[in-house]
C-alpha cells in the first residue's frame, strides 16, 4: 500500500524579496558605475560570483558538482534519487556593459525554487538541479553559450579548450586559474526536464502588457555576407546615368532585407547591421559594398523560404542594375521548437496563479536551445524594461522577478512529482 500523502501545493509561492536581494547581492561582483554588471567568463570576478552561487546551494543543502567546461549542477535530493533531475538553470557570465538580470535571473530563480520547497519541508519524488552554464555569452570566448554546447556535444571539449581571448588566454587554461575545471564529463548528466526562466530581451511582452510569456520556440538564424559590386569613379565628372555605383544598389538589397521579414510574418526578422564602403571617400562612387545580412523566422521551412526569397530578389535588382550581386551563408542555426509537455506546464502555472501570459518567441539564443536537442524544454520569459537587454539599463520589476520564479516553481513541481 503507498502510505506517502500528496502535499497540496497550490498556494505555495517563492519569497520573492529574498530572491531580489539574491540578485542584487550578486550583482556587485563586477558592478559598473552606470548601474550594470561586467562579469566576463573565466575572470576572477567570475570566479568571485561562481563561489557564492555555489555558496548559497551548499546552505541550501544542495550538492554541487562541476564537469570539465565548467558547467555546475547543485543538486537538491528527490525521494527517488534515480529518477533523472528536473532541471533549471542559465548563466552568470554577462556582456562587458551587461546588466543584473540576464542569465543571473535564471540561476537564483532556481536557487530560490529550491529554498521555497525547504521552507515548507516539500520533498519532491524526482531530484531537483540547478545548473550554471560556462561563457553563454561569449562576449569573452567563442563560441557562445559554450557550456551548454559541449554538455549537448555540439562540439568537442578540444574545442572549446583551444578557444582564446584577445589576450591570447584559452579557455582551458583560465578554467584552471579560477579552480573550475571539474572531474564530471560533460554530457554525462541526464536531465528528466529543463526549464529556464529568463528576461524577455525584447518589448514585446511590455508592448501587450503582460507578465508571463510562455515561450514556444527559439527562432532560426542565417546571417550572410553580401557582396555588391560596381566601379570606382569620380563624382564630379561622371553622369549619373553612367554610374555603377555598387552603394546606391546595395541600399536596395538592404530595404529588400527588411521587406523580406514583412513578408513572412508573424516571426519573420530581417536586418542588416554591418556595411563596408570601399573606398568610403566624400567624392569618389563606391566601387564595391559588403554588408551582412541577419535573418530569422520560427521553423527552418520559414527560414528556408525567406532565404530564397531574398536570393530572388537579388538577383533580380542585378539584372536590372547590372552590377553583380554576391550572397554568402556564412553562419546557420536551426530553429528550435520546446516540448509540448513543458510549453503546457508553463502555460498552466501562470493561468493557476493569475498571471496574464501570451505565447512567445525567442529571437536570442540560449543555453535551453542545447538542453532542448537532449531532454524535454521549455522556457519563461518576463519583461524587460523597454526591452533592453546586454546594456547597463537592463531592468526588470521585482513583481515580474517574482512571477516569472512562481510560473516555475509549479512547472518544475508539476514535473518533478510531490
């Protein structure tokens, strides 16, 4: 007969005061005079924010381990110990001008998780973890989010090791000069389920005001270089209807860019970000444009059909212009859809605890794209203010802090079994 009494958590909520402080604590390890955050990957400062995460997990009664990129798991004890742990996590890295909540958020959310159900003596059938990733950002290292990419073999350990900074340090190297190269093998850890709650990094839930974006995918990329060229000439001698000016063409290709994205809606992105004139003088025609190209929908069918969409119209505009048009793939990451299961149990903890919600895409990459190729996914997003995000104004509401860490508790409660 099962004599174990299945607690009624439908009122328990996490202390989101201790949470913010948790946050802001955090926050002064690497703070800058603006009010953000730079606590670059590897650094001492790193180092510094690594030890009191891991702190704080040991305090809560939590185990931690550490594999060989890095990558740290504090783990809280299930009734069935060998069930796989349902997992949260993200990162505490930050841009050179980051701010407090990206990625920070995501680590003490499940941090706090875990005090919540010690508070209230809840023990869970599955274990629980939290996991820090190594270099998500890569604002240090390439490639981004490394951690979680080696965890999910996207690429080998060896390569990451070898990767080195401008200062010609290598990952492997400054792993061991802070102490954080761990005996584990990365990958050799099973996840059940993993969820990551995380700041929106976009205006999108500000703009319809709500709380909670219970978020269905990360979105495709493909980022190109575009080639465009024409002939050197000067500009006072030569007749506009003699000109093969490659800029005044390359312009076209740009707004066909943005066009694009209109085209393929709701989730389509088009942008162009770099431009190169050559040879960028005041009174000579540009003889030849490079620019890149960035864009993004939500499956690779979309991604696959703006990408023939703007080659068509390309070579459209040159052959009405005559001046060749050069297109290159240079970089491609695949749409990622999360598991259905966890999309739904997000969804169900924001309606039971009375938080308006929307279904949301995620135009940035994150370490959940990796946990996603391996286990069941999901993740959660809050607004941000103003939608900015990797700046020293990043900012977020306490009471949006606090939300986004409830719509988890009860999604990992729901996963993890009381």
């Amino acid at each position: 007969m099962d004599t174990k009494v299945k607690t009624d958590t439908s009122q328990l909520r996490v202390n989101g005061e201790r949470l913010w402080n948790s946050l802001m604590e955090l926050a002064q390890i690497g703070a800058t005079a603006k009010g953000g955050v730079c606590r670059l990957a590897l650094t001492d400062l790193d180092r510094q924010g690594r030890d009191l995460v891991t702190r704080w997990a040991k305090e809560a009664g939590m185990t931690v381990t550490i594999d060989k990129i890095g990558n740290g798991f504090m783990r809280r004890p299930g009734r069935n110990n060998s069930l796989p742990p349902i997992m949260t996590g993200s990162h505490i890295d930050t841009q050179p001008t980051g701010g407090k909540f990206d990625g920070n958020y995501g680590v003490l959310a499940g941090i706090e998780v875990v005090r919540t159900l010690n508070d209230h003596g809840i023990e869970t059938e599955a274990p629980i973890e939290v996991a820090f990733w190594t270099n998500e950002e890569g604002s240090r290292f390439v490639p981004v989010m490394m951690g979680s990419g080696v965890f999910a073999k996207a690429f080998t350990l060896e390569h990451a090791y070898a990767s080195k900074d401008t200062e010609g340090k290598s990952v492997k190297d400054e792993l061991a000069r802070i102490g954080y190269i761990g005996p584990q093998e990365p990958g050799d850890h099973p996840i059940g389920y993993y969820f990551e709650t995380h700041i929106e990094q976009g205006p999108v839930l500000e703009d319809h005001d709500k709380t909670i974006g219970v978020v269905t995918g990360v979105l495709g990329i493909r980022w190109y270089d575009c080639t465009v060229t024409g002939m050197e000439a000067h500009a006072g001698p030569t007749p506009m209807a003699l000109r093969k000016d490659a800029l005044q063409v390359a312009t076209q290709v740009m707004q066909e860019v943005v066009a694009c994205a209109h085209r393929h809606p709701p989730h389509g992105r088009g942008t162009v970000g770099m431009v190169h004139v050559h040879p960028n003088s005041r009174n000579v025609i540009p003889g030849e444009v490079k620019f890149s190209i960035d864009l993004r929908n939500a499956t690779d069918a979309d991604c696959e059909a703006m990408d023939q969409d703007i080659r068509a119209v390309a070579e459209r505009i040159s052959q009405e212009t005559g001046l060749p048009i050069k297109i290159d793939l240079v970089s491609s990451y695949t749409a990622q859809p999360f598991n259905a299961e966890c999309i739904d149990a997000v969804r169900r903890g924001a309606q039971m605890l009375g938080y308006s919600h929307m279904d949301a895409v995620s135009g940035a990459g994150h370490d959940a794209v990796y946990m996603a190729r391996l286990a069941p996914a999901g993740m959660i997003f809050i607004p941000c203010k103003d939608g900015i995000s990797h700046n020293e104004i990043e900012d977020a509401k306490p009471e949006h802090i606090t939300a986004g860490c409830n719509v988890l508790l009860h999604a990992m409660l729901e996963r993890a079994g009381r």
